[in-house]
C-alpha cells in the first residue's frame, strides 16, 4: 500500500496519482498506467491485440522509501537463467575484490 496521495476519497472513486504502472505487450506496446495507491491490489483491463508480457510498479523508482524493489514487476516468461548469471557475475566480482585486497593487504 502506498498512502502518499494527499486528496480524500470521494466513495469508491480514487484520488491521486501516486503509483505509476507500465505494462509491456507481445508486439512491443507500453501502456502507462497510474492509480492512488491505497487498495492492497488494483486490476487494470487493457484492449490489445497481443497479450501482456510483463508489469512493472513503480518503474521509474519515484517512490524512495521502498525498501524491496525485487518485488515490483512481474513477467510471463521465468527470467530465471539470466537472474542466476547476474547474480554469480556480482559474486564473482566481489571474489576478486576480496582476495586483491587480501594479496594487498599480505
């Protein structure tokens, strides 16, 4: 939940533009699209030729207090391969910096 948007409610109607939502489609599409925030979930119904390939929350990480970015996009496709290289490439790197600071340090 995000409770930044400082206008009152009027009923069920939002007030507000304090989250920013891109969804990404097959055929290279974007749609941009923003809501107040407050409801735990928010379901957004777009009419396109190819379905939806991905979304993201928050993509231009406006909100600075959020303390776990991992968790504010989602895809189709399981990006599961790429995230383990990444991830082995950073420790790779943090090896490297570790032993040429301890061979400096001997």
């Amino acid at each position: 939940m995000f409770a930044g948007a400082s206008a009152p409610r009027q009923g069920p109607f939002e007030s507000g533009r304090g989250v920013t939502v891109e969804v990404v489609f097959e055929d290279g599409e974007r749609a941009v699209d923003a809501w107040d925030g407050r409801d735990v979930r928010r379901e957004f119904v777009y009419r396109s030729r190819s379905r939806a390939v991905s979304a993201t929350v928050d993509p231009d990480q406006r909100i600075l207090l959020d303390v776990n970015r991992t968790n504010n996009s989602s895809t189709i496709a399981p990006q599961a391969a790429a995230a383990a290289t990444r991830w082995a490439l950073r420790w790779m790197a943090w090896l490297e910096h570790a032993m040429l600071t301890y061979a400096a340090l001997v």
